[in-house]
C-alpha cells in the first residue's frame, strides 16, 4: 500500500527536507582536497542534530554513519571514513533526516576541485534525469511514467542506469513502498495521487549497469570501475504538481542545483 500524506504532515516532511537541505549545501561547502569523508560525517551529523532532528541512516540496519559518501566509482552506500578526498574526485553524498516522525531523504554528487569534462557531462545527466522523474510526479500518471523518463534522460545522454537500486517511497519509514525503479515503460504501474511523496533517485554509471557490493557489506560500486553519479529528492505529489521537499534557499546560495 502507497501510504498518502495530508497537507499538514507534507509541510512537516518539509521541514525534515530543509535541514537535509542545509545539511547537504554544508557538506558541500567542506568537501574540498584532502578533507576526509569522515570529517564530513562528523560535520553533517552535528549540524542535523543540533537542528533537532537525527540523522536517519545511522544504526538502520546497523549502518554506522549518518551520511553515505561515495567516491568516484563507488555508486551508493559508502562509509565515510579515512578516504582523503582528491583534485579530480566526484562524491556522491546521501543524507536522511528525522524530525517530527517524518523522513526526508537526499543526494548530490559534488565535483571535488576542477573535475573532467566527461565527469561534468555524467553529473549534468544524473540531475536532468532526476528532474525528468521528478516533473513526473503528477496525479494521474502512472510510477512507470517516473521510471522512463529517469531512463530515457540517461541513455539518451549515453550513461546507463543502475538496474539492481531503486527510489522509493518516504514518510514515517525512510522505505515505504513503492519502489521506483530508475527504468521501465510508460504508463505501467500504480497511478499516483496527491499525497504520495516519493524520493527519486537516480544512480547512473559512465560504463555499464552493473554493480559490485564490497566486503563492508555497504558500499557498492560499479563493476567495470567506471564513474557513478547518484542525485536524489524527495518530492511530495500535490494539487499543484511536484514540490521537491529537499530544495532550499541555502542548496541555491551554496551554488548548488535545487
Ligand atoms: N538514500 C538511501 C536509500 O534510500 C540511503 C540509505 S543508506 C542506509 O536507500 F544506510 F541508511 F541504508
Ligand atoms: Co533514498
């Protein structure tokens, strides 16, 4: 079942939004050459609790961090640790947040100094994919209209997508259903409605589709090592059309794509 929202509970998942929002722009002031992932972590988690809410992914399962960061060709779920970001790096930065009993859930692939131009072109196309999904979160279309025009934004760009990772639904649970597949045909699937709120999330890879799980049993990565991008908000569907929960004035301010 495709749990619906009111109104009132949309507004408060906003909130959650806003501070993985700051908490996002934050980290992507910091993520600089020789900074460490886990000083990232570390930032990110501060920030989120002194806003007053938890950081959702930490003890989920027993994951131990509040942030995923994923370098390069690792696609999602990476532990931030002793890796000393380098000139040249993407990394893929995954934050959740609980606040007043609702979750929201983002990321955002940052350039780490000047990166490459292909590197560029794979960001640019994780980001026209996601709003491509996004603008699909609209009352009376179908989940596999989200689906497609994930896919068809990516391979049209030449970049393949992650068949084995999928978006899903948000609210009290960081999982409900459904699952969004980042591929699939028009017009298939459940019909959305207003009060579903979705986070869209969109993992494509330079090379091909596959991907590896290290032995941390977390990290994922592509298997041929070529460069991963993930981008992903969680987006409420309203009467008036998709409202992105996890955009805010301070990811614009820090130079970042909403
Ligand atoms: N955005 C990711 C997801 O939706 C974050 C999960 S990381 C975990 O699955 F550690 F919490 F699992
Ligand atoms: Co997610």
């Amino acid at each position: 079942m495709i749990i619906r929202k009111s109104a009132e509970e949309i507004d408060r998942m906003a909130r959650a939004g806003i501070v993985v929002a700051r908490a996002l722009a934050l980290v992507g002031e910091h993520a600089r050459p020789g900074v460490t992932t886990g000083e990232l972590d570390t930032l990110a988690e501060e920030f989120i609790r002194s806003s007053g809410g938890a950081p959702t992914f930490k003890g989920y399962r027993g994951y131990p961090a509040s942030i995923c960061a994923s370098p390069n060709s690792v696609v999602v779920h990476g532990i931030p640790g002793d890796y000393r970001l380098a000139e040249g790096d993407v990394l893929a930065v995954d934050v959740g947040v609980t606040l007043d009993g609702f979750v929201a859930d983002s990321a955002y692939t940052f350039a780490i100094g000047e990166i490459g131009a292909a590197a560029e072109r794979l960001l640019e196309a994780c980001r026209e994919a996601l709003h491509a999904g996004i603008e699909q979160c609209r009352a009376g279309n179908h989940l596999g209209d989200i689906s497609h025009a994930i896919q068809t934004a990516t391979e049209e760009a030449g970049f393949s997508v992650v068949r084995s990772l999928v978006g899903h639904g948000v609210g009290r649970a960081m999982h409900e259903e459904p699952q969004i597949p980042n591929f699939g045909e028009p017009g298939r699937g459940p019909a959305l409605a207003s009060g579903m709120v979705f986070a869209i999330e969109p993992m494509i890879n330079a090379g091909g589709a596959d991907v590896v799980v290290h032995d941390d049993r977390w990290s994922i990565s592509t298997a041929d090592e070529s460069l991963s991008a993930h981008f992903e908000h969680t987006v409420a569907i309203t009467p008036e059309g998709p409202r992105i929960l996890t955009a805010s004035e301070d990811r614009v301010e820090a130079g970042l794509l909403q």
